[in-house]
C-alpha cells in the first residue's frame, strides 16, 4: 500500500505540460491546477529543434531523433508522477519546419495525445497569460524570446492588446547572422521596427520572458553579487545593466565573473539575447527590465483555470497553501490576519494596497517554522520564504515576509538577522517588518498559537495618549511576566506608550 503524503495538497490532481520548443523541450509535472501552481517533478532537454531552420527549412534531424526518443521518457516520467492529464504544446519550429507536421505526428504516436501546435498570435496570448499571472498587477510589454522567435504583447492587469511574432529567436539569429552577435543586432533593430506596440510601453515595465534572457539575468545577479538568488521578478535597471549588455552583446562573456554559472550549452545564445534586449530598450524606452520565470507554459496553464480562481491573489493563495501545510494552526494565522489590521489602525498607521497584501502574507507564513529548532526558526523560516516559488511578490516584497517571520522567532532586535538579505528590503519595509514581529511575539504568547483568543484582544486608547490591549477576564490567567516583557519591546519599536490589562482591573 502507498501512504500518502501529508506534505502534499490532498484535494489535488497532478497534470503534466510538455512544452516543445526551438532550443529546449521541457517536462513538467504539476500538483494541480491552482492559482499558484506548484511544481512536483520538472525535466528539460536542449534539443535544438531549430537549429539550421534558416538554411534548410527542415528541423535538426539529429536532435529530431534526440527528441522522439526522450518523449518516451517524459511519457513514462508523466505517468510515475501519477499525472492524471498529459497538455502538449509546440511552438516556432515545429509550426515553421517542412518536416514540422511529420516530427508532431511521430510525437503524438508516442506521447499518445493530441499536440496542439501553437499559432504566432496563440504563443504571444499565453506568453501574456503567464506574465498576467506572476505579477500583481501586469503593466507594461511582455517580450518571450524563444530559440525560434520573438513574441511581444502588451499586459495592462488583465487586458492583453495588442502582439506580434518576430523571427528573432536565439537559435535563428545565430544562423541568420552566421555567428554575428553585432549583425544579430542590425537584424533586430530592422525587424523591431515592425513592432509599433513599443512605442506603447514607454516608461513602463518590460517582462523579459525565456530561457536565454534568465540565463543572462543570472549572469547579471552572479556579476554583481546579488544576494537573492530568485528569478523571478529580478529586476534590472536601464542605466545600471547598460554596460553589462553591451560586454555580452560583443560575445566577451568566458572571462566575466559568475559565468561559471549558467550551463555551457546556454552560454552561445546569450549574446543574442542581450543584443536582442539592446535593441528593445532602444525602442522601447522602457522604465525597467523584470524577469518572468513564467511565459507560455504557465499561461496555458492559467487558462484552464476558472475565471474566479484566475482573478485571486497568486501570493495570498501560496502562502495560504504553506500555512495549510506546515502551521500549527491555519485558523490561527487567518486570525493574525485580522488582528494585526486591528492593531495597525489602533496605531495610526496607514498601509498601502500592496503593504496589506504583504501583511496579510506574512501573517499566514508566520508559524511555518514551528517544527524547527528554536534556536533555528528564524533562520530556517528567512530561507524558506525568501527563496520560495512565490509569484504576485516583488523582491523587496519578499524580503519584507522573510523578515516579519525572522524578526517575530530570532528577536526584533537582532541585528544579526541576514544583513546581506536586509539590504535589499526598502527601509520603509524593515521598519514595518520589525514592527509585526514584535506584534506577533506578544500575541503568541498569548494564544500559545492557537486560535480563539486572538478575536478578544482588543486595544483600547488610554487618557495618556497611549494604548492598552486588554484581554477579557476569562483569559485573565494569560498575562504574565513574558507577555509584558514582549510589550515592552512592541513599545519600544513602535514610540509608543503601550501596557498589557485584564478587562474590568
């Protein structure tokens, strides 16, 4: 008998999306459809379908050959992962090559389901879909470089305008360039023209999608020595990346500090990737540059979900998820919710749209640490949230939720609390983040992190200026030496005068 995991979510059923694509095809098999999907198994080979496309019309016969075998094996892999539905999707080369539809029937034959080979306009659609759905909200153009083309389309929220294909993928302008990263460029420029929708994205955001323009992120994060070692959301500024572009656009790049970090078999393509992004800043003019760990794949994805599970929260629902998963109590965390916006009003203190979203998070990520040691929670909570799977949360943001949940186990004093992670959260971040911890260490001592007490406490202003949080007389028993030692140290961050009563005393 097979015993069921209890680290799984019980209510779902995994599907796998095999993603076809010029330069890579990818396995991946999900818990479920939800709006933050999680990842149970994931595999990818560098088939290089598209590879000579230009000079031959045909797909590569040696990697056709590579692909049509390992289709056995992501079939196999599909099915060990219990996998209850098998999505195919091809894009660029297999909708451009001569041999195209014989490769995508011999791949049906094997895979034993329909292949749906997307369209140019189908490609830029689910491209904007997987970036609508990591960002909260989408502003700005999606760009989704593949190993054949180019998709760009514009996202405002929920609205997808207009998109167009562009014969710019890194494997074409390898060949369409005879390996000539700077003629590479002259292509995209010449090409990038066609593409009027940029002109719209001035001063807004541009969502780098694809394989090659992460590696080249990366790159970039090793470079410098960034501190958090996400993908998603890492953001490059215009002025700041310019140089590094321009040193990888010349094809300078086995000498540059962290190459040793992307794989060998990537590093060809990225000259023009960055040559390609060269040309979109340019054009385009944009604010930023952001990188999405979700394009086509997830897009499809998100478009087999409900309307309503679409339009919820992506953070709320993962960290919902985690709480499921690993706290103590999750009733416990929905009522931390809930008082820590009491309390924050209480206070006087005003949050923004997106600071509530966080709060709400790192009030639902708050005990997942229970299990830990006590001298490790902090640490081990700080790792798990910072460099969780998390969409809809930039990378401040994410800091921000790491740090609520260390400074609420390890001490709202504790300077020693991951200061190279501390940098990158904004001052106005750690400020609050400090602040919620220490709201949360006084409350868990108080409800021994169980729900039904949380709900009674309740603050009260005094003549004085100050605040009292009373807990009613049935729970009298509750106060004590601790609780009044974190309350003085909730008064301490926040200036203000605060004392710990029973009701009616």
């Amino acid at each position: 008998m097979i015993a069921l995991s209890q680290g799984r979510l019980q209510d779902r059923r995994p599907l796998s999306i095999i993603d076809i694509g010029s330069n890579s095809i990818r396995l991946v098999v999900y818990e479920g459809i939800a709006r933050s999907p999680t990842v149970l198994f994931n595999e990818k080979m560098l088939a290089g379908l598209g590879r000579g496309l230009v000079a031959t019309g045909k797909l590569d016969p040696a990697a056709v050959a590579r692909a049509v075998e390992e289709f056995k094996r992501f079939r196999a892999l599909s099915e060990q992962a219990g996998a209850a539905t098998l999505y195919v999707i091809a894009t660029a080369a297999a909708r451009e090559a001569e041999n195209g539809p014989d490769f995508i029937h011999r791949a049906e034959e094997i895979l034993g389901t329909k292949i749906r080979v997307l369209s140019g306009r189908e490609e830029a659609y689910y491209s904007a879909l997987g970036v609508i759905s990591g960002f909260h909200p989408a502003d700005g153009i999606a760009g989704d470089l593949g190993g054949g083309s180019l998709e760009l389309v514009d996202v405002a929220r929920e609205t997808i305008g207009d998109g167009i294909t562009l014969p710019l993928g890194g494997l074409r302008l390898q060949d369409m360039s005879d390996n000539s990263p700077a003629t590479a460029a002259k292509i995209a420029r010449t090409e990038l023209a066609r593409a009027k929708l940029l002109k719209g994205g001035a001063g807004r955001t541009f969502y780098a999608v694809g394989g090659t323009w992460r590696n080249l992120a990366r790159l970039h994060m090793n470079a410098t020595g960034y501190a958090l070692n996400v993908m998603h959301h890492y953001e490059l500024g215009i002025d700041e990346s310019a140089a590094f572009l321009r040193q990888v656009a010349r094809g300078d790049i086995e000498k540059m500090k962290g190459i040793e970090g992307v794989s060998k078999a990537r590093r060809a393509l990225l000259p023009y990737g960055a040559a390609v992004l060269q040309e979109i800043i340019a054009s385009m003019q944009p604010s930023r540059i952001v990188v999405s760990a979700l394009g086509v794949r997830e897009g499809f994805l998100f478009s087999l979900l409900s309307q309503e599970d679409q339009r919820r929260d992506p953070l709320i629902s993962a960290a919902g998820e985690l709480a499921l998963l690993r706290a103590r109590s999750v009733t416990h965390a929905q009522e931390l919710v809930e008082w820590t916006a009491q309390s924050l009003a209480a206070f006087d203190i005003v949050e923004t749209e997106e600071e509530a979203r966080y709060r709400h998070a790192a009030c639902l990520l708050a005990d997942i640490g229970w299990r830990a040691h006590p001298e490790y929670r902090g640490t081990q909570s700080l790792n798990i949230i910072a460099h969780a799977s998390f969409i809809g949360v930039d990378h401040p943001g994410r800091l921000f939720l790491a740090l609520v949940n260390a400074f609420r186990n390890d001490g709202v004093f504790n300077d020693a609390v991951a200061p190279e992670l501390k940098a990158l959260a904004t001052p106005r971040y750690l400020e609050r983040a400090r602040l919620l911890g220490a709201m949360m260490r006084v409350v868990y001592l108080l409800t021994a992190s169980m729900p039904g007490v949380m709900p009674r406490l309740k603050w009260e202003k005094r003549d004085n200026g100050g605040l009292a949080l009373v807990i009613p007389a049935s729970r009298a028993a509750l106060r004590g030496e601790r609780p009044e030692g974190r309350m003085a140290q909730l008064a301490r961050v926040s200036g203000r005068k605060l004392e710990l009563v029973v009701a009616g005393s």
